[in-house]
C-alpha cells in the first residue's frame, strides 16, 4: 500500500465559509498520526502554511521522538516519526512525488455530498489496496475550501451511519475512512 495522509489546515472554512488557515490541534497529531501507523500509511503530513504553527508541530514531533517522551513510550515515538509538516498541498503533492517517482492521486473528504468526481468507499478501498500512489487528503475547521476539491482526483462520500448527523472530528473521521479503505474487512 503506497497511501499518505495529509491534514490540511489551509485552506479552510470557519463557520462564516470564510477561507482562514486554522491552529493545530495536538489531539490531532497525536491520534492521527497513530492511526497512520497502525494502518501502514507511509508518512502523515500536516499542511500549514503558518511559521508559529509549523514551530509547534516541530516542538511536538522533537519531544517524541528525540526528547523524553522518545524513552517514555516507544510507541508514540515510532508514530510521530510518520509526521512530516508541509507548508501547502502542492508542496506536500511534490514532496510524494519525489519519494515515490509518481504523482498522487488526490482524494479529498467532505461531510458534505460534494458535486464533481465523487469516489465510493468500495472504489477508494481498491485503488488504496493496490499499487497506486494515494494522498487522502482531510479538511480541519468547518472543512476544505472549494480551491482543494477543485485540485482533487476524487472525492471520497461524505461517511454516513444513518443518523442524519454528521459533525465528526477529524480524527474519528479519519480512523472511520481509514479502517473502511485500509482495514481488511470484506467491502460491501
């Protein structure tokens, strides 16, 4: 599997659909980027293009895996050595492209039915499963600015339990899409 993850900050929406780059979360880090290990996904990248905050992800990412939480959990540390910051889409696209000879595919996720390429999870499952190089690309605030979807191969459907609602954190977002594209289990 040759899959990326990349959380972007910028650009986004806040609750006025206004495109904003918004703050780092470590919770985020934290659970993503375990969750990207347990997956095998190749490297978690965090899109930024703010200086103070790629200086937090910085500290975050030295403190586990140089710094004392290196020794305190072993665990977190081989996590966080996923963790790669990247200061736009294109830069992070780049960055794959130069690691895996080939450019990534661009599938970008929404709450929302988006119109233009949709993907199913099905689909997604097959091409994350195959040999094919992936960017799965997750929005923060209230979501990614219509410029992302515009760049985007596809756009993976909005998870739905039945419910009706869906206002997820990204991270249990995340793990949902993970586990559906990358877990194992029988597609249907």
């Amino acid at each position: 599997m040759r899959l990326y993850l990349a959380l972007l900050h910028y650009p986004v929406y806040n609750k006025h659909q206004r495109r904003i780059a918004s703050a780092i979360t470590t919770f985020d880090l934290h659970d993503i980027s375990r969750l990207a290990k347990t997956y095998g996904v190749k490297r978690f990248f965090v899109i930024t293009p703010l200086e103070d905050q790629q200086g937090l992800v910085e500290r975050v990412i030295r403190h586990w895996t140089f710094g004392y939480g290196a020794t305190y959990n072993p665990f977190r540390k081989e996590a966080f050595e996923l963790v790669a910051i990247s200061p736009s889409l294109e830069s992070c696209a780049k960055s794959i492209l130069d690691l895996e000879g080939e450019r990534p595919l661009l599938i970008a996720t929404d709450a929302a039915k988006q119109s233009g390429r949709p993907m199913s999870y099905a689909e997604a499952s097959e091409v994350v499963t195959s040999e094919r190089v992936v960017a799965l690309l997750f929005g923060t605030a209230w979501g990614l600015d219509k410029e992302v979807y515009s760049h985007a191969d596809y756009i993976l459907d909005p998870v739905d339990s039945g419910s009706g609602y869906n206002h997820l954190s990204v991270r249990s977002a995340a793990a949902i899409i993970l586990d559906r594209l990358a877990g194992g289990y029988p597609k249907g």
